[in-house]
C-alpha cells in the first residue's frame, strides 16, 4: 500500500501539458461527452499496456517475488528509477516555455470519438514524459514485488484527472464552459512547476531507499 500511495502523485505529471488541455479542449467541443469518454478510454488503454508491459520486463529480469528485488538487484533499480526520474525532470524543465498550446488543437473542437480515442492513446502512451512516468511506475512496483493491480490506482487517479473538465460540465453546465478555458490557461503555464514538485518529493523517495 505505501508504494500505491507514493506512485499516485505521478498521475499529476501524466496529465500536465497537453494532455489537460486536449481533455478541456474535448469537454467544450461538439459531442463532448462521448469525446470525453473516447479520450479517457484511450488514454487507459496506453496507459494500462506500457506500465504492465514495464512491469512484467522488469519482474521477469529481476526474478523478483512477494519481497521484491533485494541487495545488488533493489540497488540498482532504484538507481534506474532516479535516473528515470531526472530524465523526467529535465524533459519537464524543457518544455515550460511552450506556453501556447499547438496549433492541432484548435481542430478539437470539431473532433469525433474515433479521433478522441486515437489522441487519448497517443498523448498518454506515446508522449515522452508520459513513457517515463509510467516506466517508472511499472519498475517501481516490480521492484518492490508489488502486485500489478496496485497500478489501478495510479490508473484510476490519472483517468478521474482527464475526465474532470466534463465531469466538470456535467456538474456545473454553462459555467463549467466559461470557467474550463480560464483553467486550460493557467495549466498550460504553470503545471510544469506542480511536475517539477511531484518529482522532486518522488527523487527524495527513492534517494531515502537508495541509502537505507
């Protein structure tokens, strides 16, 4: 359970840039709801392939049981998740000063499900950051001989933060539609900084296992 607990954080970067943007793009898009949900659906299905797939490589090299990997082994994973973690952190430092979202997604507000899916996959499996953050959450369980279905709740956390801005909509309708773009903004400036927070405590973790 305490490596559940410190893997959720790492949804937040999963879904910062991009990827709550084109949520919020979706939500206030023609057909909204069934975008939304082809999005999501996408999203989980990358998301769920790479982390188990990491998982199951790493398992497997490691032959690691119930207690997880131990001396020489442990050492090294863990020196491999802090690498992967600056790797992230330098990714995420890069890209803080694309402050204007591309240009493709001013086509989302005419998107279909079929696209929505297509991009929920996409951004979510195929974005850099995103391999990273999920690479490192499959290692990590793997590592520490953790089920994989722990991953749900990192799974779960990531979806519910893509399908807020319609469940946003849905709760609160027209307002929701005024607000979401204010919100877009602000993301789109700042999550870079709420990332760089997540990995710094995420580092600070796995330094504190490294040296124990």
């Amino acid at each position: 359970m305490s490596d559940l607990l410190t893997v959720l954080p790492l949804a937040i970067i999963m879904i910062a840039g991009p990827q709550i943007v084109s949520a919020v793009f979706l939500a206030t898009s023609l057909g909204w709801a069934r975008n939304s949900a082809a999005y999501v659906l996408g999203a989980a299905c990358s998301i769920s392939i790479m982390v188990a797939a990491t998982y199951f490589i790493v398992d497997g090299a490691t032959g690691s049981d119930d207690g997880g990997s131990t001396g020489g082994e442990g050492d090294t994973l863990d020196i491999i998740i802090l690498v992967l973690l600056l790797i992230l952190a330098v990714r995420v430092y890069l890209g803080r000063k694309e402050a204007e979202p591309p240009k493709w997604m001013g086509k989302l507000q005419q998107a279909n499900p079929g696209f929505s899916f297509k991009l929920g996959f996409l951004l979510l499996g195929v974005f850099p950051t995103d391999i990273i953050t999920s690479v490192t959450v499959g290692t990590k369980l793997a590592r520490d001989g953790e089920p994989l279905w722990e991953a749900a709740g990192f799974l779960f956390v990531t979806l519910l933060l893509l399908a807020l801005p319609a469940l946003l909509v849905v709760a609160l309708g027209a307002r929701a539609r005024t607000s979401l773009p204010k919100v877009r903004d602000w993301m789109n400036t700042n999550s870079w900084l709420v990332s760089e927070f997540v990995i710094a405590i995420f580092v600070v973790i796995e330094l504190n296992s490294l040296l124990d």
